[in-house]
C-alpha cells in the first residue's frame, strides 16, 4: 500500500498516486495566525463571504468560517484565523481554497483586494497544474498567502 490510502501501482496519468476509495479530503480544518484581527477580519469576512463560507464565529482573539466536521457531517471544513504576538508570514506557505466556479475565484480576488489584500496573481488558467486550472492569489495584510481555485470548465 503506498501512502495509507492508495495501491501501489493505482497511477493517474501523470504518475501520482489515486485514492483507491474515492476522493480524498486530506485536510479537516487550518488555523492561520495574524497580528492585527481587525484588519484580518475585514480581510478574511471579504473573501469568505465572496466564497460563500459562513463565519461562525467572532471572538476577540479569533475568527472562525466554515463548518467543523461531524459524524453526520464528516466533510465539512472550517479555517480559523487567531491573533498571535508570534504570527509570521512565509512566502513558501499558503493555503487554497476551493471556490464552486470561475466567478467565485474572481469574486475572491476582488473581494481580497477592497479589503487591504495584495495581489498575487491575478484570476486566470494555470495551465502548467492542469488545463481547467482556474485560480488567483493574495496575501493578506500580515502577508500570509491564500489563493482560490476552481477545477472545473
């Protein structure tokens, strides 16, 4: 078994592994840290809200969007984003966030842009992931880059 989670020899095209059991949903939740909530929290409710993910809650040391995971639910995902004296941005990092259509990830752009995000990459197929690759990126004010992408046409 390579990996835990897929046959040996079970190959896309391009000679990664398959999940051999259907879709593989690798990440439950992400926290990202800031220095300064305030001006993460007009950030991340602009972009959030532009993907459609539900803040769930607003607390003075931290900002929760998305749904934690359930047995009944067991795919849901949420980020929380925590003030942090600590917090620091690292270029090789980021987190990607799915959007449900092209639209969504100019939405995303757009939004991340209004609320004091830079840009990073503006909406557009990234061919060299694949030919339906359709994504833009930021950072937001600490520096902490995110991107949106959707998979389809």
């Amino acid at each position: 078994m390579g990996r835990g989670y897929s046959r040996e020899g079970d190959r896309c095209s391009d000679g990664t592994l398959r999940a051999s059991v259907g879709p593989m949903f690798l990440l439950d939740h992400v926290s990202i840290s800031v220095t300064d909530l305030g001006r993460a929290r007009v950030f991340y409710d602009a972009i959030m809200g532009a993907l459609g993910a539900v803040k769930v809650y607003d607390r003075q040391d931290a900002l929760g969007y998305g749904a934690r995971a359930r047995a009944d639910d067991p795919l849901a995902t949420y980020l929380a984003v925590y003030a942090s004296t600590e917090a620091t941005a690292d270029r090789r990092r980021h987190w990607c966030f799915k959007a449900s259509s092209r639209e969504g990830v100019d939405r995303f752009h757009a939004a991340g842009l209004a609320a004091g995000g830079e840009d990073g990459g503006a909406p557009g197929v990234r061919s060299s992931y694949h030919p339906s690759y359709y994504a833009a990126f930021l950072s937001d004010p600490d520096g902490n880059r995110v991107e949106a992408v959707h998979h389809g046409g």
